[in-house]
C-alpha cells in the first residue's frame, strides 16, 4: 500500500515536469515556429531572439528533469520509451541541439548569409520539434505496439498514423499561438501587433485541431474512460477549452499578458487532461493492455521513490521559485528600434 502511495505521486510529478515544461518551452518553440512570419526582415527576427533570450535555455531544463524523472522513477517505462521511440527523441534532440547553437551563433558574425542560415535552422528545428513532440505523445495515449517483454513492434512510420499526425500538429499550432502571444507582450509597434494579428489566426486553426483531438481520442485511445468514471475530473478538459477561448478577446483589447496567460493555461488544462486519462498507464500496450507498463509495475523501488520524494520536494519549489523570479525581474518589453 505504502509502495502505490509513492508510486502515484511520482506519476503525479512526472505528468507536472511534462506539463510545465509543454507550457514554458512552448512559448519559445512557438516563437521559433513563426520567426518568419512575424519577423519580415533580420533587425525583426533579432528582436524575436531576444524576446525569447533569457528563457528558452531555463525551459529546457524542465525537458531534462522530466526525462530526468522517468529515467530514476520508472527505469522500465524508460528504457522502453527510448527504445520504441528512439528515432523520433534523437531527431528531438538534434532539432534542440541546433535550435541551441542558432541562438548562441547567429549573432556571432556580421553575415547576412550567415544569419539566414541559422534564422532557417532556428524555423525548422523549433518546427520539427514541436511536431515530434505532439507525434510521440499522442502516440503514447493511443498505445504503441509493445509486447509483454517491452519489445516494440513497429518503426518510425508506425508513428505518422493519423491520430500521431493529428496530435504533431495541434501541438504546432497550439505552441505558435501560445508562441506569438509571448512575442506580442514582448515587443512594441507594428510587431506586436503582426504577433496579435497572427496569434487570431492562428488560434483558429488550433482551436478545430483541438477539437479534432479529443473527438479523436474518444474514438482511437481510452483517454476518456477515466473522466467517464469520475465527471468531476472534467475540470480539466473544461480548463483548456475556456482559457483558449479567452486569447481572441485578450488580443483584441491589446492584454498580450492575459492572452499569453490564458494561452499557457490552455496548454496546463490539455496536459493535465491527457496525463489524467492516461493514469495508470504511462506507456499503453496496443497489442495487448496487460502488457501496458503503468506507474505501478514499472516504478522503482519503494526506498528509491521515498528518497526521490524528499529531494524532489525539497528541489521543485527552489526551481520553481526561481523560474518564477526570473519571468519577473526579466518582464520588460524588448526595444524594437
């Protein structure tokens, strides 16, 4: 009994460290995913770096501790997740790597050719890995083809089904709104106002792609099942949907701040939703679901996860804190002249 305790806060904490990090690191994918249309020549797009400078590198690190956690919580869970989708995490993390060094270098050298090459390897990277992202999550809600030995049946083609495809590009879409919000309450003038412009457009596609999604998961995944057994967990879906609803009228009336809130809450509602109708489960089996590896039969040991609890109650706040202290003292709007 002890030992499901700690079991179920460490899924907890796990599905948190993925959903802060899809609402941090979103904005700056997001920003990445539209540099060029909001930035129509290079004094525009430095300002979209700059915009996204100080945070990208510290929302990243929710990425690590997440990946962090699955590895030191639940080994089993891991060790298959980067086994079954090792190609589309290396292709991530190569997407990560160069959007990285795009915003260390382009700056580095007075080039044009130089900094249009890194501007178009900033656009692809930041594009490419938020479509894995959405690819390899909804996968994982829809099940994969795993075996009772953990053993994946399938390649990387298996993944670009429908529903896959389906989820890579609501989050594409969901992380460029949440992306031009940002860079609306970043930024002054006329691009502030191109990222308002665009983030109502944008929201339109994402609000019908969202949509799609849960209709999706209702018919393809048992994403559901746990909202029907307990209505009450409908906050959540109800969360999403009513936040996102509120970016247009935000826009509109030029509160980017509300709008880049209500956008991230959007983001919070949908991962709460999916990690909450996935519990127990944290890597579903399509062959067969006694074979699906869940919180309970794939965790640590019960001494390793009291350990784990301590530090991690100890560490989380202390980061939390100072990401917190860091969006606060670094507010400010960046000078677009």
């Amino acid at each position: 009994m002890e030992g499901n305790i700690y079991q179920v806060i460490w899924y907890i904490l796990w599905a948190v460290l993925w959903t802060v990090y899809f609402v941090l690191d979103g904005f700056d994918l997001g920003a990445g995913s539209i540099l060029y249309f909001i930035g129509k020549n290079q004094k525009e797009r430095t300002v979209v770096y700059q915009a996204i400078g100080p945070f990208w590198d510290g929302n990243e690190v929710w990425l690590i501790t997440a990946g962090g956690a699955t590895f030191a919580a639940f080994p089993k869970t891991y060790a298959v997740m980067f086994s079954s989708l090792y190609s589309p995490l290396l292709l991530l993390l190569f997407c990560l790597i160069i959007r990285g060094i795009a915003v260390e270098y382009r700056n580095k050298y007075e080039n044009f050719i130089w900094k249009n090459l890194w501007d178009l390897a900033f656009f692809l990277g930041s594009i490419l890995a938020t479509f894995l992202l959405g690819v390899a999550f909804a996968n994982i809600f829809q099940g994969l083809p795993i075996d009772e030995k953990g053993n994946y049946h399938g390649n990387l083609f298996t993944l670009l089904n429908p529903y896959g495809i389906l989820g890579g590009f609501l989050f594409v879409f969901c992380f460029a709104v949440h992306g031009a919000n940002w860079l609306a309450f970043k930024t002054e003038g006329r691009l502030a106002e191109r990222a308002a412009s665009l983030g109502k457009k944008l929201w339109i596609v994402a609000i019908i792609l969202a949509a799609l999604f849960f209709s999706g998961s209702y018919l393809s995944t048992d994403l559901w099942k746990n909202y029907f057994n307990h209505p009450i967990l409908c906050i959540f879906p109800v969360l999403s949907l009513t936040a996102f609803f509120l970016v247009p009228p935000m826009l509109s009336k030029e509160k980017y701040l509300k709008a880049w809130i209500a956008s991230g809450l959007g983001i919070f509602g949908f991962s709460a939703w999916a990690f909450i109708g996935l519990f127990p489960n944290m890597f579903p089996s399509s062959l067969n679901s006694s074979w699906s590896l869940t919180c309970f039969n794939s965790s640590s040991s019960v001494l390793t996860l009291k350990i784990m609890t301590i530090v991690a109650f100890i560490f989380v706040p202390i980061i939390l804190a100072y990401t917190i202290w860091a969006y606060k003292i670094l507010h400010f709007k960046v000078p677009t002249q």
